[in-house]
C-alpha cells in the first residue's frame, strides 16, 4: 500500500525528532552531589550535647516519694524561689541588676545539699514567659557547682575547674500561679 507524500514527510518528521523529548537529570545529579558533599562536611562540625530530663506525664499519677527533701526551684520574673513541696519556700533569691542572682541561688543549694547528701532530685518550675537561656543557666547552677578549694602553696582560695555534682535528676514543669 502506497503512503502519501503528505504522511511520508510527518514520519520523517518525527524520527528526526525522536528521543528529543527525554528529560536530562545529569545536571540534578550534579546537584544532588555536591548538596551530599556539602552536607556531610557541615555535619561534622555541629556537636550536639545531650541532657536527660525527667518531663512530668500529663495526666500520670505522682509517685510516692520517699519522707524528706521534695526540692523545687521556682523561677519567676522577679527572681528564684527554692521550695520543699511539702513546707513551701525555703529562700527566695531576688534578681540581681544584672539579671538572676545564679550565684546566690548555687551557694543556697550548696547548703541545701551539705544537709540532704544523698538526695539527687530538684524539680525546675517556670513562669511562663521566662526564656529559654535562663531555664538552662538555672539548670546547670541546680546540676553542679565549682568548688573553692585551696590549690596554691599559700592556702589561697582559687576557683579550679572541678565540678561536683548537686542534684543532677532534674524535673521541669510550670511554675504555679
């Protein structure tokens, strides 16, 4: 069967153009290459450090705790309160100019723990609006403090860089209003 002129050109026409349609991916694949290399070198230079804390569940039960210390640090937009949850306040720790007293609040505890050695818990209470730098400046003075000790030939008080721990099982949760 004889095809038409007008038919044999389209054919022409289109296996001339065949395969031209195909996508080229070699310039993604460039791309996603150097965006691996890139990210690989970025990851090795990001440390992360991790701190357990102990969230309070939303509706479970509080478990029974043993008689004695239930230490809580509230901090509030006028300053830092530590409080046994059965007593209520023990000090308050008005804020500095500067800002939290943090030193005042880690020779309090320092107290606190000279008294209650073997106790390790401290719940962190917070008001809202407080920020979040503050809640971990507030955590590490509740976790550990450096210790003054005499470290020269002439009995002079030094600080060294020694931490020792004070109570480093920590709880967050919500100030009460």
């Amino acid at each position: 069967m004889k095809t038409s002129k007008h038919v044999r050109r389209v054919q022409r026409r289109h296996t001339r153009r065949r395969g031209h349609h195909d996508l080229n991916i070699v310039p993604m694949i460039d791309m996603f290459v150097v965006l691996v290399i890139f990210l690989i070198f970025t990851a090795v230079f990001s440390k992360t450090n991790i701190l357990e804390l102990n969230l309070p569940a939303a509706a479970a039960a509080v478990p029974d705790l043993p008689k004695g210390l239930q230490l809580e640090v509230i901090v509030r937009d006028d300053g830092i309160e530590v409080a046994d949850r059965g007593t209520g306040v023990l000090k308050a720790v008005p804020n500095s100019g500067g800002g939290y007293d943090l030193a005042g609040l880690g020779e309090y505890l320092q107290l606190v723990k000279a008294k209650f050695p073997e106790h390790q818990q401290a719940t962190i209470l917070l008001a809202p609006e407080i920020p979040y730098d503050v809640l971990v400046q507030v955590m590490d003075a509740v976790r550990v403090y450096e210790p003054v000790v005499p470290n020269t030939p002439s009995g002079q008080l030094v600080r060294t860089f020694v931490r020792a721990e004070l109570f480093p099982e920590i709880s967050v949760g919500d100030a009460p209003t």
